[in-house]
C-alpha cells in the first residue's frame, strides 16, 4: 500500500492550536505494513476501510458484469447456471457487507470524531480489530469459489432449506465469513456509539450534531439490534447442516419459512443502514453548495429516528407470497407504505434547502442531486411494492431488482461516491480533478439508469429474478441493461483515476474547501493531520 | 452543463412515462380473471399517483436548480424552519397512503377468499418441475419444461415460445372457480402465472391456498419465481385454459389413462417395453440432475453410467429411487411415481448408455416393497 497521507508536518499546524504538537509525545509508530497492519488512528483506519470497500466494489463488480455477460442475449453462452447462480450470491453479499457497510464505516470513521470536536475514535484499538476481520473475513468468503461444489449459490438472502439441507459444503465457510463481518459491525457500532455520545465537543448538544453524525448514531443502534439476530439466524443454519437440527426442515418438524422471518427481522433494518448515513451526507452537501442552511434539521433528525422505529414493523413485506394469513398482509402494508411519510419529509426538506440559495454544482454536489432523484424514483418504486395485492405481481421479479438498485446503486453508491468528492480536499488537501469527476458523473448517470431502467419493464412484462437465461420477450430490456452495466462499471476506473490523482496531487485546498461549509471538519487544515482536535475545539452554535 | 443536466433528467422522466402509456410486453398484463384486472387497475392507480408526485417534486426541485444558480446571481435567503409546512408535508402524504391504502385493502380480501371453489389442484414444486394433482379426481401428472437443451445451449433455432413451454400443462376449465393447494417436496419455489394474477410460494411441510377464475380459453405461460437451485430459470408453468365441456372430455380421458397405467402394474414386462417407457420417465425426471447420458454432474449428482454400486445392488437402486437420499439433492419419488415409472427408469438406468444389468425390474416388485 503506497499510500502516504496524512503524514503529520509542521507547517500545517498553523491555523488551529489543538492540533499542534504533531506526534512529539508519541511513541515510535511503526512504518510501513506495520504501521497499517497496527494503527489505532482513526483516519488511517477510516482510509483502510474506504480502500477495503473500493477493492470489494470492484470484485463485486466483476461479478455483476458476469451475470450481465451470461444475460446479455438468451440462451446459456458464457457460464453454467450453477456458476451464475454463485455469481448472483456472491455479488450480493459482497456488495452489501463487504463494499456498501464497510465505505460508510470508514466514512464514520474519518469524519464523526472531526464533525464532533473529539481528538479520535473512543475505543482505538477496538476499531483497529473491526477493521482487520473484515479482509479476513471476506478473504474466507471468496476462498469458497475455489471449494468443491463451488460458492454459495442459494442468493444474497440464503433462503433455508435451500441454504441448508441443499446447499454446497462451502456453507459451513460462508456462515463463519458471515459471522466475523457481523462481529465487526456490532464493534464498529459500539465504537461509534461510545464516541458520539461521549467525545462531542463541549457546548454541542445532541442537537447540534451534523447530521452525518445524527444518521450514524441511529444506524450503530441499528445494527446493534438486528446483527445479532442474523448471527442466530445463520447459527441455527449451521446447526442444520452440521449437528443434525431441524430448525428450518420441515421434514424434521421445523419451519422454512421461520428463516425467512428471522433474516428479513435483520434484513429489513439492514437496508435501512444501507441508506440512513447516506442521507446524513446528503444533508451535508446540499447545504453547502446551495449556500443555505439545511430546511428543517430537527425534522430530518425525527424523520430518521421514525423511519428506524419503522424498519423492526415491515420485515413482512418481504414475504407478502409466503403465505401470510391476511391480517399480517394488511399489517405490513400498512406499516410499509407508513414509511414514506418520513421518507417523503426527508426529500422535501432537502428541495426546499434549495428552493432561494445560491446553487453551484460542483463533483459532490453533482452526486447528491442525482441522490436525490434517483433515490427518489427508487422511493416511488418501494411505494408500488409495499402494495401487497399489486405486489403478487412485482415479488420476486426484475422490478424488484430495479428497485432495490436504484435505491443502493444511485442511492448509497452515489452517496458515498458524493461524500469521497466532498471530502477529499479535506483528506489529501487536494480538490479532486473537476474535469474528470464530471466525467466520472455523467458516466455514471447514464450508465446506472441505462442498467436499471429496464429492468422496471422485464420485471412488469414477467421476468423472474435470478434467472440465468430467459424468455424472448426479454431480450432487448436485458442487452440495454448490459451495455449499461458495462458503461458503469468501466466508468468507475474513472473514479479510481480522480481519487490517486488527488492523493498525489492538484489543487491545493484551504482549511475549509467549499466556501458554503459549516461544520468543526473545515476548521482544521488541509489535509487534516493526523492528530487533530487534541484540545476539544470550542464550539459555536450558528446563530438563529 | 446546466441545462444540459434539466434535459438529461426531463428525457429520463420522458422514457418513464411513453412506454407504459403504450403498454403491451413493457407493463403488467391485465390477464385473463377479474382479479388481475383489479391488481393492474390498482397497479396504473398507485402508478399515476408516483408520476403526480414525482412531477410535482422534481418540478420544484429542477426550477430552483435552475432559478437560484449562483452563476446567475442568486444571493441565498436565510430561512431554515416552519413547522407550518412540516406538518402539511406530513399530513398530505398521509391522507394519499390512506386513498391508496382502501382499495388495496379490498382487493386483498378478495384474493384471500378461497372459498367455494369448484375444483381443487394439489401443485407441488419438485426440482424442477410442477407436478399437478386434481384432487378426488385420480389424476395426477407432472409438468416439465420441453424447450431442448439445444435450443438453450444455442446449437438450434429458439422457437417462439422458448424456455416458456411444457410436456404437459395444467389444464383448467374457464369460468370456474378453482383452488389451488400449494407445496413443494424440496425446496421453496413459487407457482406464478402473470396473466392470473396468481403468485404463491410452494414450501416444503406448507400447503398454500390460493384461487383463480378464468374468463377466457387460452395457454397463459409463466415461470418459477423463486429461486430453487441450478434450473430455477428452467421451471416454466403453463396453464391451458379451455371450455367445461372440452375440459371435462380432457379429464375423462386422463382417468381412462390412468385407469390403464394401473392394470399395467399387474402383468409382466418386456425388457423392451420398459425400457421405452424408462426412458421417457428418466428424460422428464432424472436428466436434468443426472444428465441425458447419465454422466451425472459430481459431487452433488452422481453418474449413473457405469455406476458400480447401481449395477451390484438393484435393491439398493429401486430403494433409492423410491426413498431418496435424504440431506441430498435426491428426493423420494415413492408418492409422485407410479409403480409402473419406477420399474421402467430403474430397468432404463440398469441397462442404458453402456450399463449392462441385463435384468428387468418388474412394477409388481415395486408394488411388493412399497407395501413392506
């Protein structure tokens, strides 16, 4: 790992005394590897998580552009069904807890100890030990392709008994990897938790926090709810496979369809940490490139909270096909559609930030407002689904699969991709390379809605997901969203070509970067050093 | 740049909207029963409303993109709260969930109601075929996909109906109220036929109802949606459609049929005979684990060729097959088989592609040890 940044000198110490002193009263750090390898700065931890995450997007990503490979024309040309359906879990799960969590994570970790005035994370060496099971982790995970009977290959959402008493050998593996990545969430959760509520600089209440650091501290309360219980769930998996328990055969008196409640208990708060610290940055952006105050901050704070209360009451609508006595159907519908309440609150909070201020459109800004329609269309779509008569007709098809895409793809991708724009200059002291991560937005946009898009009609028009070969009929949605996913994923090396530029160079940035900036991060240099906020900063609230 | 981003996002919500108003193969279909109408009237409805909202939001949103660009002068205001317009934009969306949510409702208790159904299916999954029951009827049949492998491994012309079609489809009366019972031998599958409106998972120790009603005579064609395993893409549902009086001209003759199949079990069977009929039961049932030429696909689906075990113990292979390998992929087939099939593919595995038993298993035997 070539990387060198932030190294703590001198001269960038000048503006705020609290991070003077650079390392002095430190003892020898170790260099390179080891330095990685035994770190308990948050930066550097935020910077192996955010690095982590990029190499699993991009693994991810390989194994999407398969799938649309084999995809792109009917018939069977490329890989057998049994790879196909691998390659459909395995994007899956490495997309969700290996490249979306863990980029969040990492974003927690560079940024909520500088939005909140704390000099690092609360527990260092505990963050030190999240980070490093997640490679180890991930590593069992991949290692399963190279197995007998081949990877998991029962889909991201692993339903029992196919997960069990039909699944490959490598299960076993795939519960452990499963296993470790929750462990290292639930600590990671701990840390952030500890650290916002302890560690605030003096003066800032609760509700002063930016609301990056509003959104992460009810994510951490999230996982730390529901990670558990899909550690029992995939437990109860390995009890099946391997000790002879009958948890989830029906044969043996137990119930399939008692998993599919315990994962989506976990599965549904799930997506929402997926997409709540999205929402925080977004808040952070949009203000300040439209140069206004954030509209309504205390009903962005409440919205979030309803919409994590929410999330343990709609697991349901996950299973509306199971066969649910009505009551329960009705139940989930409702509580379901419920959600779009906060939801919708969020949105218009965030158009009327932009209704009168002064808007420029600079790389992060770009991302956010794509956020913000993408997400939305997304929204609209999770709308129609929540529908239990109409969703007969949408389960289980492509219209779902375009619908939790545009939610994660230009909804949390985009968000992160929006935060490393909006944060970089702070990170490297660089802005990135305006040029290109236009490009690399344009690109993207195009790409992710020409992937997506069609799949809302092969859905409606009767494609079934995870299908290695279909129909005719579907032929032409099918070769648009393949081309589409070649475009955004060849786009994103873009994104890879702006991030080392920056690292190595271009335009220098000031303390705070974005003139519209008003959070405690822009107050220290650029590139933060690597200790900053030694002595709690004071902190002022904006006046009224 | 600017501009150009408004005409990028108008052209999206553009191709939004054109097809769907066009409909046909890029919408849900109406279908073929009173309910799916409803669902697709329900479906357009909540529609409509998102494209409402979406126009609304996204307007305001691209006006003030457009109006307050700082390029352009805009100097920004100072506001940041109203409780005022929280509330309505709290309330507004409630009272629109709570129009969507009355019809929802209603529909739903309709499709719940299974009441008074003239005719009872029993629909198993099975990897990865349906197997149909017409209870208290004594038919019972399995359906399998027909497209051939060549058509899929690209080696021929796909036909029109690829990947869509069936040996045998489910044949209903129109007009008829028909209930369907829902389970699966193995693992979770989901029966879905999108022109009925009817999608059901069929999980394993579960029976699902579900019901439908047909207006009109026709072949409506639908898939597995759930994913079961390696051929889940290739578990298509066919149902045929017809008028009572050919319906039950069809239903006379499946009972005739299966009147005939069970005198068989009686008599003795020529090596021949049973290994013509073996190798129509191992080409619907056992090629798609076992392949064609009984090559198999190890670990998880053992060769049959010049399987040693197979050919040394025939007890040991018709007790397989009956019972299944259990915590395996090799299901029982003791319940969905009749004897005279399981007699057939044994013989069939016992003496094809070079395996040389040279005996015959006789459906009387299999009679015997399913008594036992």
């Amino acid at each position: 790992m070539a990387f060198h940044f932030p190294k703590p000198t001198p001269q960038q110490n000048t503006t705020t005394a609290d991070a003077g002193l650079a390392d002095s009263h430190h003892h020898e750090r170790p260099r390179g590897l080891m330095r990685w390898v035994l770190t308990t700065n948050h930066k550097e931890i935020g910077t192996l998580y955010l690095l982590f995450s990029l190499t699993m997007f991009f693994v991810g990503g390989i194994f999407a552009l398969v799938v649309r490979a084999e995809l792109f024309q009917p018939g069977l040309q490329l890989v057998e069904p049994e790879f196909f359906n691998q390659m459909t879990t395995m994007h899956g799960l490495i997309m969700v807890f290996g490249a979306v969590m863990p980029a969040f994570v990492g974003l927690a970790n560079w940024m909520v100890p500088l939005q909140i005035g704390a000099p690092d994370m609360a527990l260092p060496r505990l963050n030190n030990f999240s980070f490093w099971l997640l490679p180890v982790a991930f590593t069992l995970l991949l290692s399963t392709l190279i197995m007998p009977g081949g990877a998991p290959n029962f889909g991201w959402t692993f339903y029992a008994p196919l997960s069990t008493t039909y699944a490959p050998p490598s299960t076993t593996f795939f519960i452990f990897s499963l296993h470790l990545a929750g462990i290292s969430s639930i600590l990671g959760a701990i840390n952030i938790i500890a650290t916002i509520l302890n560690l605030r600089a003096p003066g800032m209440r609760m509700m002063d926090m930016p609301l990056f650091v509003w959104t992460w501290l009810i994510t951490a309360f999230l996982l730390i709810a529901v990670m558990p219980v899909l550690a029992g769930v995939i437990t109860m998996m390995l009890m099946d496979i391997n000790f002879g328990t009958s948890f989830f055969s029906a044969a043996g008196g137990g119930d399939p369809v008692l998993f599919q409640h315990l994962f989506w208990f976990f599965g549904h708060p799930e997506v929402y940490i997926l997409i709540l610290p999205a929402f925080g940055i977004v808040s952070a952006i949009i203000p300040t490139f439209a140069r206004k105050r954030l509209f309504g901050y205390a009903s962005m704070v409440y919205a979030t909270a309803s919409i994590a209360i929410l999330s343990f009451l709609v697991w349901a609508h996950h299973m509306f096909a199971v066969g649910l006595p009505l009551v329960a159907e009705l139940f989930f519908m409702y509580t379901t559609m419920l959600i779009a309440v906060p939801t919708g609150v969020k949105v218009f909070n965030w158009i009327t930030t932009l209704f009168r201020g002064s808007i420029t459109f600079e790389p992060p800004m770009l991302f956010a407002l794509a956020f913000v329609v993408l997400f939305t269309i997304g929204g609209f779509s999770g709308l129609m689904l929540a529908i239990a008569p109409a969703d007969f007709q949408y389960h289980d098809t492509y219209f779902v699969v375009a619908h939790f895409h545009y939610v994660l793809v230009p909804g949390a991708v985009f968000a992160i991709m929006a935060a490393v724009y909006y944060w970089l200059p702070k990170w490297t002291g660089h802005y990135p390379h305006e040029r290109l991560a236009q490009v690399h937005f344009w690109l993207s946009v195009i790409g992710v809605n020409l992937t997506f898009f069609p799949m809302h009609f092969s859905g409606l028009a009767g494609m079934p997901r995870r299908i290695p070969d279909y129909a005719l009929q579907f032929a032409d949605f099918n070769m648009v969203s393949s081309l589409g996913a070649l475009l955004y994923g060849t786009s994103q090396l873009v994104f890879v070509l702006v991030v080392i530029k920056c690292v190595r160079g271009g335009k220098k940035a000031p303390a705070k970067a974005w003139d519209g900036a008003e959070d405690l991060e822009w107050s220290v240099p650029s590139p933060a050093p690597l200790h900053t906020f030694e002595t709690p900063p004071h902190f002022e609230r904006p006046a009224h | 740049m600017r501009t150009l981003l408004v005409r990028v996002v108008a052209g999206l919500m553009l191709a939004l909207i054109s097809p769907l108003i066009l409909a046909n193969g890029w919408n849900m279909p109406i279908g073929v029963t009173a309910l799916s109408s409803e669902i697709h009237s329900l479906h357009m409805t909540i529609f409509w409303i998102c494209v409402a909202i979406g126009v609304v939001v996204f307007g305001v949103m691209f006006y003030s993109l457009f109006r307050y660009r700082r390029s352009k002068g805009a100097k920004a205001a100072n506001f940041h709260e109203h409780t005022g317009v929280e509330v309505l934009w709290t309330a507004i969306p409630l009272l629109i969930l709570v129009a969507m949510a009355v019809p929802a409702t209603a529909t739903l208790k309709n499709m719940y109601d299974t009441s008074d159904a003239d005719i009872d299916v029993m629909v198993t999954g099975q990897q990865w075929r349906w197997r149909y029951e017409y209870l208290g009827e004594d038919v019972a049949y399995t359906s399998n996909m027909s497209t051939p492998r060549e058509q899929i491994s690209g080696e021929s012309e796909k036909n029109e109906n690829y990947l869509l079609e069936v040996d045998e489809p489910l044949v209903l009366p129109v007009d008829t109220k028909v209930r369907l019972l829902l389970t699966s031998d193995d693992v979770i599958h989901s029966w879905w036929v999108p022109e009925l409106a009817v999608k059901q998972d069929a999980i394993p120790g579960f029976v699902n109802e579900n019901w439908v009603r047909i207006n009109e005579p026709g072949i409506y064609r639908g898939q597995c949606a759930e994913l079961c395993g390696m051929d889940h893409g290739f578990m298509p549902v066919v149902v045929e459609a017809m008028e009572k009086d050919d319906y039950d001209v069809w239903l006379a003759e499946r009972k005739a049929a299966a009147e005939q199949e069970a005198m068989g079990v009686d008599r003795e069977w020529e090596l021949a005979e049973l290994m013509e009929r073996g190798e129509q039961v191992y080409g619907s049932i056992c090629a798609s684990c076992h392949q064609v030429d009984g090559s198999g696909n190890p670990p998880a689906f053992p060769a049959l060729a010049g399987n040693v075990q197979l050919l040394d113990d025939a007890q040991w292979h018709i007790n397989t097959v009956l019972n299944g390998v259990s915590g395996s992929a090799m299901p029982a087939f003791r319940s969905t088989l009749n004897p005279v099939e399981i007699a057939a593919v044994v013989t069939y595995e016992r003496n094809a592609w070079g395996n040389d038993a040279g005996d015959t298993v006789q459906p009387s035997e299999i009679v015997e040890m399913l008594e036992e």
